[in-house]
C-alpha cells in the first residue's frame, strides 16, 4: 500500500508535538521510563495520525523479546532504508463476543506473507478517513462475511499491541512494525447464529473456530518465551472448527488444543498458534467478563 494512504503512528511526550514513530523506534519503550514491557497512554486518530501519548487509559503491551526492543545500532543499520522509512503502521482487530460469551478466531492463510497459518482474531489495516470502528467492521465483514450494525456492538478499546514481524530477532530483521488496535464487539446473537453467516475469504483465512472462556484461559496460560506445561485438566483434547476450502466453502473439522496453546518457537520456522498479541487481547477479554463494568480505557468517542 502506498505511504501515503497509511495511517501512522504518532507519538507525544511532555505536551511536546505529535512526531511519527520511527521504525527502529519502540513505541511501548518511548513511554517507559523504566524499560517495562507494558504502559499506559491515551490514544485518539486525528488528521490520518494515530496519536498516542503517556496517561492513564488504554495497556499499550509488547512481548518481552520484541525485536525492536533488543535491536543492536548493527542490526538496526543492515535493514533496508525502504522498510525503515515505512514508520510504524497503524491494524485494528475484532474481538467478537457472542451473546453465549464466545469470541470468534481466524487462522491466517498460509500463503500470507505476514504470520501465516496463525490464529488471530479477524483484523486489519485503517484506510484514510476511516474510524477505528468502521475499519474493524469493515475488516470482520471483508474476511468473515460478518456484518454487525455499530450501533448495537458496544464498541470498547481493550488494549493495544506493539507487533513486529518477524516476531523475534532469530528468525530474522523486523520486516513489518504495527500497533495493532484490540476492539470488543458485542453481538447479541449466539455462535450458531452467527456461524450460519459465515463467509470466510480463502484467500486470508483457512479456518474459524468459537472459543469459549474455558479455551481461552487454557490459550492465555501459555505464555510465548516461558517453558512449562499448559494444564488442561478437565478440557476435552480437540475443538470444533470450521475448514474454509478454497473456494470458500465451510467443513466441520477438529483441532488438537495442544496447538492452540503451543508457544512461539525461539528459533527455527514458525508453527500453527494462536499469535502473542492475540493472547494478550484475550486475556484482556477474561478480565471484562469477571468484572460488570467493561474496560473503559480509551473509551470509544467520534473521533475513533
């Protein structure tokens, strides 16, 4: 896509003007005065500029071994001007809460050139003139066939994630650097119903699955960068999926639960997983559910 037509990062500090984030340039580390992984800042989209600046409002989170975050001034130069002068781009995704509590995920393709055959919720870019709503409604209805009137989704900002791809130095130099935008959406239609909908794009998603909060927990307690088992104590060993065939077309098929709550592989090629980013937006999910008031960090105005 062209430059021109991406919404950027902006960061402020200090009352200071907003300046775009450069791409070698942690965002979450911009605000951390102590090197922690996870902040808090107050965001808003003004003028085709996603500005983000220190308070207290919405987790802005980045994993521990985030490339970025451990970039040598050698590593930093051998990346190529072109991917350096992209700056730091701007995706929403959907967090889709049912009415039964379930929250729906995608599998990306596994010919996308970014996070292949990874499990995430339905997402992508913002275009121009765009709100953040309007940019997840209409990349939930582009890759899902899903639509949802805003008027009754209840939209709410859960967090933000600072997402570099290759996800870690081993597998090679950042390629792709985003802050993506974690959006819960409610509909007050339960899975079946919605499934009946569902029209997924072969050519961005393989797969679709409900899970429910049980799963969720299981997916949250693996953390990508520790060692440790998962217990899965009490959980049935495979879950119901929906295969997307390449013209389209839905299959009822099983998954392992051991893959979805399998780690981020240190070195060597990646592996079929749900992503880091999205293990932190459902976890963020779980915390909504245990509590009756909804995250009210960067609540949704006009503007967004």
């Amino acid at each position: 896509m062209d430059k021109v037509r991406r919404i950027l990062v902006h960061v402020c500090k200090d009352q200071a003007a907003p300046q775009r984030a450069q791409f070698v340039q942690s965002v979450t580390g911009h605000f951390s005065d102590g090197g922690d992984d996870e902040v808090e800042v107050i965001c808003s989209l003004e003028r085709r500029q996603f500005v983000l600046q220190r308070g207290r409002g919405t987790p802005l989170k980045r994993p521990a071994f985030c490339p970025i975050k451990h970039l040598s001034v050698t590593e930093a130069a051998a990346i190529p001007l072109s991917v350096q002068q992209r700056g730091v781009d701007v995706g929403v995704a959907i967090i889709l809460q049912t009415a039964n509590q379930r929250v729906l995920l995608t599998r990306r393709a596994k010919e996308l050139r970014i996070f292949p055959n990874v499990w995430v919720p339905p997402g992508g870019h913002v275009e121009p003139d765009e709100t953040l709503l309007e940019a997840g409604l209409r990349e939930l209805k582009e890759e899902t066939g899903l639509k949802l009137e805003p008027e009754g989704a209840s939209p709410k900002v859960l967090g933000l994630w600072e997402s570099v791809f290759p996800p870690m130095l081993s597998r090679g130099l950042p390629q792709r650097h985003h802050i993506v935008v974690y959006m819960l959406l409610l509909s007050p239609l339960s899975h079946l119903q919605l499934q009946a909908s569902l029209r997924p794009s072969p050519a961005e998603v393989s797969a679709c699955l409900w899970a429910d909060s049980q799963l969720v927990r299981a997916v949250v307690s693996s953390v990508d960068g520790e060692d440790g088992e998962v217990p899965l104590d009490h959980m049935q060993t495979t879950v119901s999926v929906s295969q997307v065939s390449s013209e389209g077309a839905l299959s009822d098929s099983s998954l392992s639960v051991e893959v979805l709550v399998g780690r981020a592989p240190v070195i060597g090629p990646d592996v079929e997983r749900v992503s880091t980013g999205t293990k932190f937006a459902l976890e963020l999910w779980l915390k909504s559910l245990e509590t009756s008031d909804l995250l009210t960090s960067c609540p949704l105005t006009s503007d967004l």
